[in-house]
C-alpha cells in the first residue's frame, strides 16, 4: 500500500509546533484576519520577493480577486491554458469575462507563449499562465508578450509554493513575477493549511489597496462600503498553521525532487515518459507526472495494475478546459488544441510528497516496470 498523499504523516512530524501554533490562536479570541494573518502575509512578503500579499479564503478567491483589482469584466477576454484546474478559468467566467484557450507546450505542460500571441485580440485584457505541477511556465516571454500589449500578468501558482526561474541572471520565485499571482493552501498544495486558504500577491499598491477592501466586503473603512465584494478572508488558524508549514516547505520540496529524481531514473530506457525540466527552472514536483506515450489503453492497463498492487495514482486532468460540458458554449471543436487534448490522454500521476518513504518509491516503481 502506498497512498498517492498522506496529509498524517506531516503532522505526526510537525505536532509540537502545530499544536502549540493552534493553542495560541484558540486562546487569542482572534479568529478572522488580524495579527496571525498580518503575520503570515509579512512572512510571505519576505519569502517570495513581492510587494504585497493578501491573505483569502481560498486560491480561487485569489485568482478572482486579482482579475477583480485589475478590472477585468464583462466584454473582456483572459488567455488561460485549456490544461490545467477549472478554478483557472472559472475565475474569469465568474467575472462575465471570457476565458480564451492558448495551447501547452509538450515538454512542461504550461502554455505556450507563441500560442498566447496568437489568442490576442484589441478584448485580450489579462493572461494567466499556470506554473502546472510545480513546474514554473515560461516567464520571461510571457511577460515580453504581456509588456508588448498591456495585458494584466496573473500567474496562477497554486501548484508552486517554493518554484523558482531565473530570469536574465536573477532568481524569482514563482508568484513574484507577474503582476499578480494566487496561491492556493489546500491540504494537498505544496504548501497546505488544515483546511481552505489562499493568497494574492501584487506588485501595484493601488491593486494591493482594492484587493484589501474587496476580501473583505468591498470596505475601506469599518462599516463604509466602497465597492461590492466578497467574503474571503483567510482565517487565523489557517495563517498561524501556514506561518509553521512554511518553514519547512523548502526542505520538503527538496525531497520531493529526490523522488522525482529516483521515479525518472527508473523510466530511463522504458517506454514511460519523465516529466523534464527547462534550464533556469526550479520544479518543485507538486505532482510527479509522466507521459504514457502509446495510448490510453496502456494507461488504463498500467493504472489497473497500480491499483491491484494498492498504488495511489491520479489523473490530472482526464479533460481539457475547452472539452468540459460547461464550455461547450465557447464552441471549440475537437483537436482546437491538441497538444493539451493529448496530454490529458497521457498524463499519470504517482505518489509524491515529502513524507513518502525510499520503500514506498521503490515499490511504487517496482509495480510500474512489471505493468
Ligand atoms: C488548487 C488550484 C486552484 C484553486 O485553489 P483552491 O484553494 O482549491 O480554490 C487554482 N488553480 C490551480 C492550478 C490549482 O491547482
């Protein structure tokens, strides 16, 4: 038995401080916003090398909530990948924007930068790249694209706490390069909470001043309601436990990235293909996600024999964006993006964080050569 996560094991690790973390916030009375969050976005500020961040109730409030400070509306339109998590556009949707899809490249899965110049229109208002997988997208041209016609650059880091690129010489952390990111803490992320919790970073104060006022009811000032926004505060739980996990988070991307390494040693010469990772680029394996490169039918065969062996494994995602029932009205035909149409034919995820055991990887690779 190997799970495809263990959130139990981190805890057994972290119980000291995480216990005498939520002692604190229990007995302080403070339990929405306030100074365990302050905190925590302090510390956020510190980690990623950004001007601003803002804790949120979650990481699709995050990615909502930057469109929101950048006006995006109604009429506009917002180039997201068609491979990724719903949230990425259903942010955009939910603002009465348009999502408009940009296919992946083959080799990390993240969109492709020629494919976004291609989607711009005079409606393109913003981009949102996703760093997929822990895997940072190609930044440097993303942002030359965004410069070149004025686009609001939102990255979408939920997957990567902890990625970095070098960009020109210079080491980013991913989320600290656009103009704006969303982190997302569910329990699975990277970086995870103990229950739901997002962020938003920003690099324009003015931005930084809406999202204040938008998390928290669209007020400047108590009870004075200038805008029409949301409930989405992050909790103080949920910071004081991020404020603990955040330390350690480095350090458990450092070993996931030992796994990776010993999953894709393994694949060598074998008909599976490794995830690869691009020069300058600092994948912090999210996800350690290989290719099943001769059909779908092997991937059921070799997904029926990891579960017989009692193997966690995922499929991230079984559907692009453009061929999900709720899209249809966008009115993509089959093979408008078939390089993301093929990775979700192809895509197997296995077990990968940090807790997992050298025993464990090992059988994890034992089942997966035999199938
Ligand atoms: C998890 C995730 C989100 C959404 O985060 P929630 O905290 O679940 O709302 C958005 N985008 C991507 C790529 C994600 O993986």
């Amino acid at each position: 038995m190997v799970p495809l996560l263990d959130p139990t094991r981190q805890y057994q690790q972290l119980k000291d401080e995480l216990d005498a973390a939520a002692l604190a916030v229990l007995s302080s009375g403070q339990f929405i916003l306030g100074p365990f969050v302050e905190r925590f976005e302090t510390a956020a500020v510190q980690t990623l090398g950004v001007r601003h961040a803002l804790g949120v109730a979650n990481g699709t409030d995050a990615l909502l909530l930057a469109l929101r400070a950048a006006g995006v509306g109604p009429g506009d339109e917002v180039i997201v990948p068609p491979f990724t998590f719903i949230a990425t556009a259903e942010v955009v949707s939910l603002l009465g924007a348009t999502p408009v899809f940009a296919d992946i490249e083959a080799q990390t899965f993240n969109i492709n930068p020629a494919a976004i110049e291609a989607a711009i229109t005079p409606r393109t208002k913003a981009i949102i790249p996703v760093h997929l997988y822990g895997h940072p997208a190609q930044m440097k041209e993303i942002k030359a694209i965004a410069a070149k016609h004025q686009l609001f650059l939102l990255e979408d880091a939920a997957q990567a706490w902890g990625a970095t690129l070098d960009i020109d010489g210079q080491t980013h952390h991913c989320g600290a390069i656009g103009d704006a990111a969303g982190f997302s803490f569910y329990p699975t992320k990277n970086l995870g909470a103990c229950g739901e919790g997002g962020l938003v970073t920003f690099a324009d104060d003015a931005h930084a001043d809406t999202c204040r006022a938008l998390r928290n009811h669209g007020q400047s000032r108590r009870y004075i309601h200038d805008l029409i926004g949301y409930n989405s505060r992050l909790q103080a739980m949920q910071a004081a436990l991020l404020q603990v996990k955040m330390a350690h988070v480095d350090e458990g991307n450092q070993r996931r990235r030992d796994i990776a390494a010993q999953y894709s040693k393994a694949l060598q010469g074998t008909a599976l293909i490794a995830p690869s990772e691009k020069p300058g680029a600092y994948h912090v394996y999210h996800q350690y996600t290989l290719r099943v490169s001769d059909g779908s039918a092997r991937r059921d065969a070799i997904t029926a024999k990891l579960t017989e062996a009692g193997i966690g494994w995922a499929i991230y995602y079984p559907v692009p964006l453009h061929q999900q029932p709720v899209y249809q009205d966008l009115g993509y035909a089959q093979g408008a993006f078939p390089v993301a149409e093929q990775a979700a034919a192809e895509v197997l995820s296995l077990p990968i964080f940090p807790e997992l055991r050298d025993d464990e990887v090992e059988s994890v690779i034992k089942v997966l050569l035999s199938a």
